[in-house]
C-alpha cells in the first residue's frame, strides 16, 4: 500500500506501488511493503521517536517480525521525506518522482537486513546492482562516496 500524505509532481500511488512490487521481486525481499510520502515535520517526529535524533532524514524503514513459520505476509514499511526528496531531485538533476523510488529502494535493501553503516558495503553494492537494474540515478549510498570517499565497485 502506498500513501501520500503529500503530493509528488508526476507520481501516482498506483505507479509507486508497480514499483515497490519490482523493487521488492529484484531485492528478493518477501512480504509486502506498504510506503508513506509525508512531510519533512512528519519524518522529524518519526525520526526522533523510533532513532533518537531530532531531525528530518529521507527514508526510515520499519522491518517486521516474520510469523511462527518464518513468513512475512507484510516485510515492513518505509516513509519517505516528499520535502528531502524534491530538495534532492534538484541537487541532482532529476524529478522528485524519480528520487522517491531510489529512497524506496534504500529502504527496501533495509527491509531486506542489509545496514550500510555496519555490512562492510555489501548494501551498497547491492544497491549499485539494483539501481542500474531499475533505471534509477546514482543511489543514496553512492552519492555519500561521490562527495570524497570514494568509488563503489559493483
């Protein structure tokens, strides 16, 4: 299920949700996912609530436990910043739409167990693979690496 509780130029909830269903078959990722686009005041409060730190960020992403067989009927949930993702879509060149599916990619990777700030940069080079299969722009990892530490190698 996809929910805007704030609008992105040229994105509709259906299009997202084709999306997350081909992120999530590409990520292997089992269960459904269900994404919120909010606001950058709602991430704030989410971020703050469940991490610690009060600030806004882009993506957080709320895994769930699997069921008594080891299923997941649902693999979590993301919510999304609308405001970092149109901020960011212009930093890089491209439309908000098209930065709200590489933050729904990232947090689908988290949804799969991959952590970027502890995996030795298996995630990144996961999403660098993922990315390029998906037809999206550099990814959130990259872009870290791109300002100086530099370069992935898929």
């Amino acid at each position: 299920m996809v929910i805007f509780e704030k609008k992105i130029a040229g994105l509709r909830e259906e299009a997202l949700g084709r999306f997350v269903l081909r992120a999530r078959k590409a990520a292997g990722l089992q269960g459904a996912v269900n994404v919120l686009v909010t606001t950058s005041s709602a991430m704030r409060a989410l971020n703050s609530q469940f991490r610690g730190k009060d600030k806004a960020t882009d993506v957080l992403s709320f895994p769930t436990e699997s069921d008594s067989r080891g299923r997941k009927r649902l693999a979590g949930e993301i919510a999304i910043s609308a405001d970092i993702a149109a901020h960011n879509a212009k930093r890089f060149g491209h439309s908000a739409a098209l930065e709200i599916r590489v933050l729904v990619l990232h947090g689908i990777l988290h949804l799969a167990g991959f952590d970027h700030e502890r995996d030795n940069g298996a995630m990144a080079r996961k999403e660098v693979k993922l990315r390029q299969a998906l037809h999206l722009p550099l990814a959130l990892i990259e872009r870290s690496l791109d300002s100086g530490k530099g370069r992935i190698k898929a």
